[in-house]
C-alpha cells in the first residue's frame, strides 16, 4: 500500500466518521426537540381540562341565578312572546282549569 492510497484511505474514514457523529447528533437534538414538544403538549392538555372545567362551572344556570341575586339583579322574563318549556303546558292548562273553577 503506497502513501496516496493510506492518504485517501484515512480521509475516507475521517469523512465516514464524521457524518456519522453528524447524524447522531442531528438525532439526539430531533429526540430532545420532540421531549420538549411533548411536554408542552400535555401542559396545554392539562390547562384545557381546566379552562373547559371552568366554563362548565360558570355556564351552570342554578350558579348564574344565585350570583345575580347575590349582586341584587333584577331576574326579568325576556320581552316578546314568552312560549312555554317542554313539559310546561300541562300545568299552565291546569293552572287555567283551577282558575276558571
């Protein structure tokens, strides 16, 4: 084996091991990347279970009720044509039977 031969040899070697030190890394810095994207990713998750528990608590009718008449609102039936709740009509009938009577 001549000198040029072990000069190319070696250079190939540097080269081949270089590149793959450089893929290693470009995958240990891809694998901590996607740890990081993961744990953002159940941060947000927890903070959406607990954004959506609120509005369920503040979008309960019988909490709204209690707090406005807690501030001393006014609770006021909605103006134009009031239609009766499903189930309703049968009492409001017998309230007009009893009236009538």
């Amino acid at each position: 084996m001549n000198v040029k031969t072990g000069i190319i040899f070696l250079i190939f070697c540097v080269s081949l091991a270089a590149v793959i030190v450089g893929q290693r890394l470009n995958i240990r810095s891809v694998g901590f990347e996607a740890a990081q994207l993961d744990r953002e990713l159940r941060e947000l998750n927890e903070r959406n279970r607990v954004l959506s528990a609120e509005v369920a608590k503040k979008r309960d009718p019988a909490r709204m009720i209690r707090e406005s008449r807690e501030a001393g609102l006014p609770l006021l039936p909605p103006e134009g044509e009031i239609k009766p709740l499903p189930g309703k009509k049968k009492e409001k009938e017998e309230e007009k039977k009893e009236k009538k009577e």
